[in-house]
C-alpha cells in the first residue's frame, strides 16, 4: 500500500484544509500520511499543491506522481497533468467531459444544495477524494466533527452533508470501479512538522527568549512560540535580522537561554552577530530554514544551499556547531542538543532546517523529548572571590556568570580582550592564549559530534550520503534498489560542524545526495575528511528530493 | 551609600588627553554612587568608537559588543532581567548612524534603559569622517567640499516617537551632567540623553566655542510641552539648550506583560517549565478518531 494524493488549486482556495482533512482521515483510520507542500510566493492566485502520502509503515518522503489528482481549477489541473499516473483518478469540479478515470463533480451546487451555502464546496472535495481511496465515510464524518466542532453544531452537519453529497457522487460515478474498502489498521501516529515542535524543544531545553524577524520558511517558528505563549518563553518581531540576533545575544549574557531564526538572507544579516556570539563566547542557537538562493532566491521553495554558508558565516576564526535534523523527532533532540552545546562550549550553533522540513508534516510512532535535559549552565558565583569571564582552562570553556550574579560584575567584549573581558592590543601573550582558547573548543567540539548513521553499507558497492530532509527519499532510495538487486547503502549526517572524525566505512562508490547544485556535502568530505566522493545527485529547481528523482540518476 | 572609588577601574584609558569623554565619565560615576546603584546592578552597553570604550573604564556589568547594535543588545538584557540598569553608553556614529533603525524602533518598544549618545559630531576613531550629526557644509576628512545633506535630528525624533525623557548634556559641564543623568537613569522608560562632546583632534571647534554657545534651557520651559520640547530640540542653529527638553510620565515598559507572568527576577532564576505539559503538547499531535 503507498498511495499519493494531489490537492491542487490556487492559494486562498482551501487546498491546504481539503488535504488536511484526508490527511487526519488516513492517520485517524491507522495509515501513517506524509504530506508536502509546494506553492508560489503569493498571498492569492497562482498554482499550488498539497500532496499526501498514505502507507502502511511511515514511509516520510515525497512521491513525485499522483494516484489521485483533485484539481480545482483548470490551471491547477494543467499544472499537475504530468504527474497523474496513467492508472490514477482526476477529479474536477468541471463536469463536462466525464470520460474514463475522470470525475467531474460539482462541488459548489452539492455544496449549496446539501450544505446550503457554496463555501462548503472543499467538504464536498473531500468527500469525493475519500471515495476514490475507499475510506469509509464514517471516518471523514468523524473528522469533520472534530475539526470544525468550535464552528457550532450547525457548521458541522453542513460540512458532513456536503461532503456526504460528494462521496455518494463519486461512488456514484465510479460504479463498478469503486475501490474496494480501506480496511482499519490499529495504529495511531504523531503528526507534526518539524518546526512546530522547536518551541516544545527549545522550553524543555530552558529557552526563555527568541527575536526574530518573519521570513519564509522560517516564521512558523516564532508563530509557533507566540501562540504556545503559556509555556513562557518570551518572542519578539525584531525591526530586522540584525537586531534579532543581537537581542537575543544579549538576552544570553544576561544568563537566559536564546535563540533566534531565519533564512538565508536573514543569516546573511546576522553573520556579524554570530562572529560576535565566537568571540565573546556567548551561547546562541540560530535556526537556519534553507530556501533557494542567491539573493531572494524561491521564496516559498526548498533546497540545502546554505551548508557551507553555515559552516564558514562569520568573520575571523571561532568555533560553532551546525546541525540538521532529518524529522520532527530528529528537529526535538537536536534543538536540546543545541542548547546544550551552545551552553557547554559557549559557542554559536545552527539548526539547519528547510522549507521542506518545516511545511511538510511526517508520521512518526510517538514524539518524545530526550529523557534527560541538562540546563544548568551557569557557574556557581560562590566558587569566585574575583571573577573574570575569560579565565584560562584546559578546556578552553571559561565558568560563565550573567551579570550581576551573585553580587560579581561580568565584563564581555566584541574586542580582543584580557581574561577579565577587557580591552586589549597585547599581541605577545593575551591575544595568542585568546587565539588558542576559542580554538581548544573546536578540538574538543570535533570529538564530542556524533559521526554519521550507517545504513546496510555491509555488502554495498554504491553508497548514498546525505544529510537534513533529505534522509527519507535516500533511504525508499536503497529499499527500491535493494529491490531491484543493486547493493546499495546510505551515510547520512545530522551533526556536520565540526566535522567528525570519521572514516569511509569500507570501499565502495560514494554519490552525495543534495539539494543543491554543485554538491556541498561532497567538496565538506573530500577537503575536510580526504573521503573520495565520485558525484552528487544535486537539485536545486526548489522543489524536495524524492526517491524517484534518485533513482533516475543513481550511477 | 554606594562611594564613588567603587566604580574605580584600573584599565588603561586609551582616549586622547583632555578629551571630554573624561567629563561624561566622571558625570556617569557620580550620577551612579549619588543613585546608590552598586557596580553589580549596573550594565553598561556599548558598540564601537572612542565613546564605545567607556564600559571598560570604571566598574561595572559590560556587554561591549558589535558597531551600532547595542540598543538591540541592551534590550535583550532588560527583558532577560530587568533588576538590573541597563545604560548604553555609544557615540553618535553609532547610535544614531550604523544604529539608528535600532534607536528608533526603541522609542516604540520603550525598555527601562538609559542611552547616552557621546555627540561629537564626527567619526573620531575611523580618523575624520562625517557623521549623522555634523552640520551641512561643515569640511572633514572624507566630505572635503563639505557635508551635502543634512544632520539627523534624533532628539525630535525621539520625542516625536513618543520617548518620555529627552535630554541634551554638555561633557564640559560634570555638574550639569551628573543632574540630567541622575534624573535619566532613575526614569523608569528609556531615557535619551544626547551631550555635546567636543572632538579635541578631528572636531571643528575647540571646546570653548561650544561652552560659549551652550545656554541652559529656561526655566519656564515645560517639559511635559511635547511641541514646544521638539521646537527646543530642533533649535540649535545658534547655541545648544541644554537640559531636559521632554519628560512625560512614564509609559508600559518593554516586556511589561511577559513580565507580569514570570514575575520580575532574572530569567535564569525561572524554574523549568514542567515536563509534563510539554509532553501533553507533543501527545496533541496525536491523530486519534
């Protein structure tokens, strides 16, 4: 079983609640859904989709052809012609020519006729497509009675009306050819993007404080923080990117946990900020949501250009961790792993997301946070007599105070500076022993990064390595060229800055998989760690990787 | 009774010899131990210049950090904890040119902090160059025919934004100073104080032919007259009134409804937030019929 649903229409038309809605009526009749998104940089107009995903194990990639296509409009239908398979169903609101696997249902007279008004069209929408996938209606009556149930009593049996109006039309015209029914699996699963649990993270995590400026795709993560307000974690709408990291830098001295998010413009904004954070040793996680450059780029699309970016933004020579999640749990443990390694090291950290990770919504048995969250990350102000912000250690980590703790004064400068924060032009001792400090964290940082997951590498002559969203499509990659008799293996990568010290497991053909064009992973691999990489299958036309755009050019 | 030796610091003053930065440093000590704030409850932030190296040259919290950003920084501060006072102390190159976007949106946010811009109406540190401040027409060692466009006017700006204390110094003047920065620390809203601090080396005039021209503000002036305050401050073709121009009663601070949640200590002081509700909000996710 792995079905793929297209809704597409154009923004404003309600493609995002008609999928929902299908999506909630797989999860809550037990198939694991993985939905994506993909539309303009617009508020109405334009061609947009939202393509859901149903299996029968989560299966949280994209698929690049649709079983179903709903479109609502002909635009929409002509922009996604090519990927209805030749077996699929098309459902359109236009009714004129009802030939073959097309169903023609006029969703605005069902809806006004059943519903009594027409804005119940996109239940009657949904209806239809449930009825092409043999879900029970049952099951969609539930759904809707629980989405709209705050509407009242009266929206909710106008939804189910409409939509039941819409399934029997479908079922109706699809006669013989109606789908046998789904049968209910018993298993429930987490349905979430991975933005939305950063906040969740991040308050586990003790963070108090984000400034952020809104950029798409990374606003849903400030939204998100605003609206779980209770959890008490303060956000503000920063006048630009500047100001938001510099904000929250200052937040941090003053001892709270911070965080900021963006991208790729945005970070290029806060690129002296975070040089800042290196320098005065000042803890800071960044999320960095891709979309595709240069410049404004594709606004509303995904891509991994922004790896090197993140690992080199900055003037001068300092260390930071770069990090990327792959799923919504992958974004919970490494969120509280960038807290906690801001805070040990001190040091400036990037969460690497993409457009892709935030707007698609994945399955997953359960999400949970780590079993232990350590967060005491402010020195003891009793342990000092005099205290002085840069005292040497062997670590290169200094006992960090916030101001004024404990009766102390802290003193920290962009500068150059003297253990005690001050000032400083002594080349001979203070800025060499500085020098050596920040970079004692980068060895110690390199043995503490988590090397690579390795996936059935064993046997493999060809081996995929990717890092970020991409980890999904790679590994339906191998399953489907294990099963076409290739030996095939995956490497992916989630902590990449600095590199771990790793070697290539064994022998073997080496391909990057990467959202971008001229294969970042790769050249990180081969200069960093020697590794002979023979290519990469690269995108960069802003839309996500998915298996099959691997497999029509694996090697 | 905090004594003024409390905030001595034994760090190398790196400004020219007779540079009136020496008056706004002995003004903003003695204002500090006449307000009885101890070192620890202060926090001086600054960005980048000569005047941006006042933090370093008496006692207290310092967060010196990027040209132009310390107003961001400084309310990142406050919202992290307001118990202490947060003072930026920055030229005005850097709080009114590379910063200016962040002072303005400050007016609107309104943090208890205090800004005093150190306004030598030059770029001093980078060797001569216009800044914000220098009058048109003035000559430097950039704009050699002379400024071509006008100097901003922060202080109208401020109190047009609705900034509740608005002042003008002069570094010249200890006693004058120490007064006006008393009153703006002590006001619980951002206060702006702007004090005239001649440039010995790149500046255009000597000290003198400021102290000549620097008249108090009369006293029958109401600072609560917002029209009149920003005729005030626009007025300094002449002479420079200085003083209080603008002090309203004082508004909601920043953060005030976060604060009214979690109370008003240090953020890091804050328990946990209780693991429970959080892994209530990840079970929600749960798509159940």
């Amino acid at each position: 079983m792995d079905r793929s649903i297209f809704v597409a229409g154009s923004a404003g038309e309600g493609i995002q609640t008609i999928g929902d809605v299908v999506a909630r009526c797989f999860l809550a009749h037990g198939y694991p859904v993985f939905a994506n998104q993909e539309f303009e940089s617009r508020i109405r107009g334009g061609n947009s989709s939202t393509r859901i995903r149903f299996t029968e194990e989560p299966r949280n990639a994209p698929r690049e052809d649709a079983d179903v296509l709903l479109a609502l409009n002909p635009a929409a239908r002509e922009h996604c012609a090519d990927a209805l398979r030749p077996d699929g169903f098309l459902i359109t609101p236009d009714t004129s020519p009802n030939e073959g696997n097309h169903l023609g249902i006029p969703f605005v007279d069902l809806a006004t006729e059943h519903g009594g008004q027409a804005i119940y069209a996109n239940a009657a929408a949904a209806g239809a497509l449930c009825a092409a996938v043999g879900l029970p209606f049952a099951v969609l009556e539930g759904v809707l009675s629980s989405t709209f149930a705050k509407h009242g009593s009266e929206v909710v049996q106008a939804n189910v009306d409409a939509a039941r109006a819409g399934f029997d039309r479908a079922a109706s015209q699809l006669g013989d050819g109606v789908p046998e029914e789904l049968p209910r699996r018993n298993a429930t699963y987490a349905y979430a993007s991975a933005h939305e649990v950063i906040p969740i993270a991040a308050a586990a995590a003790g963070c108090r404080f984000i400034s952020a400026y809104p950029m798409s795709p990374s606003t849903g993560i400030i939204t998100a923080f605003a609206r779980d307000a209770d959890l008490g974690v303060f956000s503000e709408q920063a006048e630009d990117e500047i100001a938001a990291i510099n904000m929250s830098l200052g937040a941090s001295a003053a001892g709270t946990r911070a965080m900021t998010a963006t991208s790729g413009g945005g970070f290029a904004l806060m690129v002296e900020g975070i040089s800042l954070a290196g320098m005065i040793e000042t803890p800071i996680v960044i999320v960095l949501a891709q979309r595709p450059g240069p410049a404004t780029g594709l606004p509303t699309r995904t891509a991994q250009e922004d790896l090197l970016f993140a690992i080199r933004a900055g003037h001068g020579e300092f260390p930071r961790v770069v990090l990327a999640p792959s799923d919504p749990q992958e974004t919970i443990d490494l969120t509280v792993r960038a807290f906690d390694l801001a805070d040990r090291y001190q040091v400036p950290v990037v969460l690497l997301t993409d457009q892709h990770l935030a707007d698609s919504r994945f399955s997953l048995d359960r999400l949970e946070l780590p079993a232990d969250i350590p967060i005491d990350h402010l020195a003891d102000p009793a342990d000092f007599e005099t205290y002085a912000r840069y005292a040497p250690t062997e670590t290169g980590v200094s006992p960090r105070l916030a101001f004024g703790q404990g009766g102390h004064t802290v003193c920290l400068d962009s500068d150059e500076h003297t253990p005690e924060g001050h000032i400083t032009e002594d080349l001979q001792t203070v800025r060499p022993a500085a020098v050596e400090k920040r970079l004692e964290k980068v060895r110690r940082l390199r043995k503490e990064i988590r090397p690579p997951d390795v996936n059935r590498t064993d046997d493999a002559d060809l081996i995929l390595v990717g890092w970020g969203s991409t980890r999904g499509a790679i590994a339906e990659a191998v399953d489907r060229l294990r099963v076409d008799g290739r030996k095939a293996g995956s490497i992916h990568f989630a902590e990449l800055w600095p590199l771990p010290d790793v070697a290539r497991p064994k022998e073997a053909r080496y391909w990057t998989v990467e959202g971008n064009a001229t294969g970042q992973l790769a050249r990180l691999l081969r200069g960093g760690l020697g590794w002979s990489i023979e290519g990469t299958i690269g995108r960069s036309d802003g839309l996500p990787i998915a298996a099959r755009y691997i497999l029509e050019r694996t090697p | 009774m905090t004594k003024i030796e409390e905030y001595a610091s034994s760090v190398e003053n790196q400004w020219c010899p007779g540079c009136p930065n020496f008056g706004i440093l002995a003004a903003l000590k003695r204002a500090l131990a006449e307000l009885d704030l101890a070192p620890d409850e202060v926090c001086l932030v600054s960005g980048i210049g000569q005047a941006a190296k006042l933090p370093h040259y008496l006692k207290a919290n310092v967060y010196n950090g990027l040209h132009g950003r310390a107003i961001p920084a400084a309310i990142g501060i406050h919202v992290a904890n307001p118990k202490l006072k947060t003072i930026v102390t920055s030229g005005d190159g850097d709080l009114y040119g590379e910063g200016g976007n962040h002072l303005l949106h400050a007016f609107r946010r309104n943090p208890d902090i205090t800004v005093i811009a150190h306004d030598n109406r030059i770029y001093a540190l980078t060797k001569g160059q216009a800044s914000p401040t220098t009058p048109r027409g003035e000559k430097t060692r950039l704009q050699f025919s002379g400024v071509e466009i006008d100097p901003a006017q922060m202080l109208a700006t401020a109190i047009v934004h609705g900034c509740t204390f608005v002042a003008r110094g002069f570094a010249g003047d200890i006693e004058g100073l120490t007064g006006i920065l008393k009153r703006a620390i002590a006001h619980r809203s951002l206060s702006l104080v702007d004090v005239i601090q001649p440039c010995i080396t790149w500046g255009n005039h000597p000290v003198d032919w400021y102290r000549e021209r620097v008249v108090p503000i009369p006293d029958d002036h109401d600072p609560t007259d917002r029209d009149r305050a920003v005729s005030v401050a626009l007025d300094v073709e002449d002479t420079f009134p200085v003083g209080v121009l603008c002090e309203l009663p004082e508004r909601e601070t920043f953060a005030a409804t976060y604060r009214d949640r979690v109370g008003d200590g240090p953020l890091y002081e804050l328990p946990r937030v209780d693991r429970s509700t959080l892994e209530e909000r990840l079970d929600r996710r749960t798509v159940r019929l």
